[in-house]
C-alpha cells in the first residue's frame, strides 16, 4: 500500500483507514483493470507529426501506469 493513503494519520485513526482502504480493495481492482484498458498502443508512423503523438502517448501512459501503482493497495 502506498505510504500516501495514510499520510498524516496516526495510532487507530491510521489503522482504521488502512482497514478501509483494504476493505475497497474489490472496487480499486475493478478501477486499476478499467484504467488499463486506457493505456494506449504504437502511433501512426503515417503522420507527419507522429513523434509528438508518440510523446504525449508516452506521457499520458506514464501517468496511467502511477496511477495504477497508487490504487494497488495489496
């Protein structure tokens, strides 16, 4: 679980959010399965401005794929 979810929390307050986020644990696989479905595949060579498609394609994925990371709390 990453640290982030119980960033300022202490004693009980930090373990019954930890039992909560755990307890969701259903819900965040059916949103991490969802949210790489989203991630996207080669770029069209065909277009003369593919390499910055590539790089905004790169990015968004990136950015998917911590997402991701965040909601994997097991």
């Amino acid at each position: 679980m990453d640290s982030r979810w119980l960033k300022g929390l202490t004693g009980e307050a930090k373990e019954t959010e930890r039992k909560r986020i755990v307890a969701s644990s259903t819900i965040l696989l059916d949103a991490i399965e969802i949210l790489e479905s989203f991630e996207e595949g080669t770029p069209d060579y065909s277009s003369p401005s593919w390499a910055y498609e590539q790089a905004d394609r790169n990015g968004a994925n990136r950015k998917l794929r911590e997402v991701i990371k965040f909601l994997k709390v097991r």
